[in-house]
C-alpha cells in the first residue's frame, strides 16, 4: 500500500526517545537495504535479487526505469516500523518521495511493496496501484502465495465507487487485482505498457475511462464486463521474469542441481523468511513433455525441515493455465507424486535453512527421466 509523506512523519514520531540501534546498510544498483544486523543476517544474493525484481517489472511492459542509481530505501523488520505505515491502516507500506522510495517491510524481499516503486504501481488511484501491485505480488519461489483470478462481481458502478476513495481508505484488493489481471490477459503486457503511460496523473473515474478509450479502445463498463467474467488462472510467477538466473539443461541425462557449503554471505544466496533462505536457477527441457522423476535428498543425519526443490512453470506469456508452482520436499518424497512431465522454461529455488554462524543447508535435487 502506498502511503503519503506523512508516514514517514509518524515513523520518526513512534521511535522519539528510542533507544536507537545503528542499523546496517548494503547498497544494491537500486534499492538501499537497512536493517538491524545484530538480530538478522541479510544474505549476499538478497539485494540484487530486489535490483533484478525492480527492472523486470518496467521491462515486461517494454519500458525502462525512469530513474537510475539506488532511489529506493528498504528499511526490513525494524521495531517500531509498522507505525509508519499505520496511517492508511497497513503494517508494511512504501511511500514515494520526491527523491524516491521508502519501503517498509516485515519480509526481505516484498514484491508487493517494491512494484510500487515501479511505473503502474504509484501516481495513479489508488484502486489502480494496488491492481497493478497485487498482479506482482507474491513470488511462490520466494516464499509467498500466489494470487488466483475467479470470475467475480464487478461492476461499472463498483469501479467508479472505487475509483471516489480518498487516500488512505483501502481499496478492493481482490477487485482490483481481478480488474487488471483481466485487461492484462486481454490486450497483453505492451498495450498496458501504454495505458500506464497514459494514466500516469488520473485522478477519477473519468480520467481512467478516458485512458482505456484512448488506448484499449473500451469503455469502464466494457472493462468491468472483462473483469467479471475472468477466468479461474495463475500467471507466471514474478521471478520468470528474473534476468541472470544460472540456467540448466535437460540432455536426456541424469542431472543432479546442489549448492554445496553455501553461506548467507555468498551473492547467489537470497533471504525468504525466517531462517528459510533461497538459491534460485532456471531448467529448461525440450517442448516436448518428458517424464521425469525428481528426488530431494539431504546428507545423513541432517534435518530434513524446510528443505525444498520448488519448480514453477514459466510459458513466457499469460495464458489460462491452471498451474502454480510445485513443491518437493525432503521431509515428504512422495507427496507429490515425485514423477512430473516436464517442458520448456521453469524458474526453481532450492530451499535451505540459514544457521546462526552463517553456513546455509540445502537439500540435492535429482531429475532423471522416468522408467516406462
């Protein structure tokens, strides 16, 4: 939720005569982490993760970021935080400045925060915002939950009454992520690139209606109409569209992915949340579905807890597939069934646990095509 200069008024406020903590700080291409570093470890790959995240989102809609250098401060699980934010009701929010972002965050690495930084996610109603916000919201490979369109009740009258809340009031979560995920699906990521444009300074129903007439060619009506009638699906996860991933390919041979003597500090190693952390890659297999069997292992003797191979489809363009990611657990081998039928581009994440001296477990994962 996007939040006024006045949060970071309240933010000063609850903390006067604090004891102040001096907070650790890593410097990223983009984004400015701080956090307490006597109660958490940041891990090396966690920024460039965000930095990636921030320049994915502009580039999807065929644009670029519109400002260069670290503008956007994100300030992780400090006490006191949520007051910032607690102006428009929320416990996390980002507030844009004139200068850049503030984001406050529970979580490292927020999806739903940071693409507010990014065009389509602020300078518009707020109805808007959070439609476009929701729609990046929730990476399954780094620990979220992923959002599900259903057809639902959207109106003409609904949007418009949307479109009249003030500042600070909360908006239709659901309804706006059904709004724009609908126009999405509908027109496609460049013909929205051009509706941000055009909407960039609306301020009412008008305004909005007036953007989808000059650039999609319909009415609010009509694009209630798209809303309402959308169908049950997932998109692609955000971290598809993730640049630089370390890529893997299926030969038909056994192929074994393990990160081994991982540390939190290493920059491929990325915080989730709590002591869960992520070594993120991509698989790809040939467009023909191939069955093949996955097994996740640990060493002897090491906890099998919160150790994961997650694997997430990515088609490269929206599409009505029901398919989110799926999880293998070395906890749980058989469930679910470990033999898949794989094809194309997958992004995956290795899930480990980070021990207090720093070192990382991750379980090994074996692809091996399967047995007639």
């Amino acid at each position: 939720m996007p939040q006024s200069l006045r949060s970071v008024f309240a933010f000063a406020f609850c903390c006067c005569g604090c004891d102040y903590t001096a907070l650790s700080a890593a410097v990223g291409e983009h984004v400015v982490y701080h956090w307490d570093g006597s109660e958490e470890q940041l891990c090396g790959g966690t920024v460039a993760v965000a930095d990636r995240f921030v320049e994915a989102i502009p580039a999807y809609y065929g644009s670029s970021l519109e400002n260069r250098g670290p503008n956007i401060q994100y300030f992780w699980g400090l006490p006191g935080q949520s007051s910032a934010c607690a102006w428009g009701g929320a416990s996390e929010c980002s507030v844009h400045l004139l200068t850049g972002f503030t984001v406050f965050s529970e979580i490292p690495l927020n999806t739903h925060e940071l693409a507010h930084t990014a065009k389509g996610g602020y300078g518009q109603p707020d109805f808007v915002n959070e439609g476009f916000a929701t729609r990046w919201e929730q990476s399954e490979l780094l620990g979220g939950v992923p959002w599900r369109t259903a057809p639902s009740a959207v109106s003409e009258v609904g949007l418009r009454a949307q479109f009249a809340l003030h500042l600070g009031t909360h908006v239709d979560y659901v309804m706006a992520h059904a709004w724009w995920v609908a126009l999405e699906t509908h027109y496609g990521p460049s013909k929205m690139g051009k509706l941000i444009e055009v909407l960039e300074g609306s301020g009412s129903a008008g305004d909005v209606e007036a953007a989808l007439q000059q650039v999609l060619g319909i009415s609010l009506a009509e694009s209630a109409a798209l809303a309402a009638s959308l169908p049950e699906l997932f998109l692609d996860d955000p971290v598809c569209e993730l640049a630089g991933l370390p890529t893997l390919v299926w030969n038909g041979e056994p192929l074994v992915v393990e990160r081994e003597h991982a540390r939190c500090d290493d920059d491929d190693v990325v915080n989730l949340r709590g002591q869960r952390v992520s070594w993120l890659f991509a698989l790809d297999f040939p467009m023909d579905w191939v069955a093949v069997d996955v097994e996740v292992t640990v060493p002897d003797n090491a906890d099998l807890q919160q150790k994961s191979l997650v694997l997430s489809w990515c088609d490269g363009e929206i599409s009505l597939d029901h398919m989110s990611a799926t999880h293998f657990s070395a906890a749980h081998p058989d469930a679910p069934s470990t033999t898949k039928y794989l094809g194309g581009h997958y992004v995956a994440a290795l899930w480990g646990v980070l021990q207090a001296d720093g070192s990382v477990e991750f379980p090994r994962a074996e692809f091996k095509e399967s047995s007639p």
